[in-house]
C-alpha cells in the first residue's frame, strides 16, 4: 500500500467506493466542487477498493457500507490494519446506530447519510482529515441510547479523572469546536489547547472527537 505524503495546502486526494455508479458520480461532483478535494480513484466493491490503494496514493478512502463482493466494513477493517493507510469514512443510506458504532469499530472517522451527503460529506472529510470524528445528530441520538443501554446494564459511569481546565477543553471538543475556537473561548493560545487535548486523549485511551463525546455525556460535561 502506498502511503501517504500529503503537504499543506495541498488538496485531499480521495477514493471514493461505492457499488452504484451514479451514486459515485453524484457524490464525486460534490466533491470535487470544493477547491481541497480531489477524487483520485473509484472502485465498485470493497475488494476493489483495497487493492487500489495499493497503487494509488491518497488520503482519504469514502466506502460506501453495503456493497457486494467486500463490504465497506469489511474493507475498512482490512484498510485499517495496514500502517500508514489513509483515514476512512463511511457513506451509508441506513441511519442505524449499528452500522455507526461498526464504522467506528472498523477504524472509520465518521458516518455519513447519503440522505444528506450534500450537505454533511465535506465537513466529514474535513473533519477526518484533523484526526476529528464526524457525528451526525442522528449518531448523537445513538450515542445516548448507548449510554442509557449501559446504566441499565449496571455499567459505572467513569469518574473524572480530568484537571478543572481540562474539562473545559474536553466539553469544548465534544460539542465540535475546533482547536481555535476553544483557544479563543477560554483565552488560552493554540498550543495549549493542543497540549490539553493529548493530556485528554492520553488519560482516557481515547483516539477520537466521539469517543471523547461519549465519555462527556457519561461524565455530566454536556447534555444528552
């Protein structure tokens, strides 16, 4: 697989999955309308798609959740094992919080709607592209549901193993605000914000904006 040298400024080069060829082209009009994104390669199936990264360097790989042959899923698990692969998303016509939390299991960045690609795709891949997890409010529900499932189980909510500052910055994060939003906010500089979101990362074994939402909802940061 080749891996990834992308510089700033320059555009994400995308791979776009899907099994319905106009469904790709569709969505790589939306794509490709923005000046940052470039489609550089489609496949119809999963196992289509895993072979093209091989031969073909990209930064983000779009896979659409059902298709023949090799599931998205399936394909992103198989993506996601190799070192220095690309950031995955997932495109989906189910909003199903079962496929979500298998997306994020799978090594997603996030779920999209087909429903509403055109308006929630692009910030999606964005937002994988910051290492930040894309969670549409339908997936925010799920989320809740998940929790609730947990208390009945008997499961502990987690206590706080965070600094006052710390908190805020993890709320910030949870309720999507960007690294400068939070520095302005809480009047502190970029780097700082960055260095508080490792310490937060770092304690609660966490890699992503969602696992990060899950845990403020649980610890009474923001409101389900």
């Amino acid at each position: 697989m080749i891996t990834s040298h992308r510089t700033p400024g320059e555009s994400i080069r995308i791979i776009l999955a899907d099994d319905h060829q106009l469904v790709r082209r569709g969505i790589r009009l939306i794509l490709e309308s923005e000046p940052d994104l470039e489609v550089v390669g489609e496949a119809s199936d999963g196992a289509e798609a895993v072979e093209l990264i091989r031969t073909v360097e990209c930064d983000l790989v779009i896979l659409d959740v059902s298709m023949p042959r090799m599931t998205g899923l399936q394909a992103a698990r198989e993506i996601a094992r190799r070192t220095g692969g690309p950031r995955l998303l997932m495109l989906s016509m189910h909003d199903n919080e079962q496929y979500f939390f298998s997306a994020l299991q799978a090594g997603a960045s996030g779920y999209v709607l087909k429903s509403v690609a055109d308006e929630d795709l692009v910030r999606a891949c964005r937002a994988a592209m910051r290492g930040e997890a894309f969670v549409y409010p339908g997936a925010m529900r799920a989320l809740v549901r998940d929790y609730l499932a947990r208390l009945r189980r008997g499961e502990q909510v987690p206590t706080t193993l965070m600094t006052p500052r710390e908190d805020e910055v993890l709320k910030l994060i949870a309720e999507g605000y960007s690294s400068k939003e939070i520095a302005e906010t809480l009047v502190i500089s970029i780097k700082t914000v960055e260095r508080h979101r490792a310490n937060i990362m770092s304690k609660l074994g966490m890699r992503d904006r969602t696992q990060v939402t899950r845990y403020a909802i649980r610890a009474g940061l923001i409101e389900p």
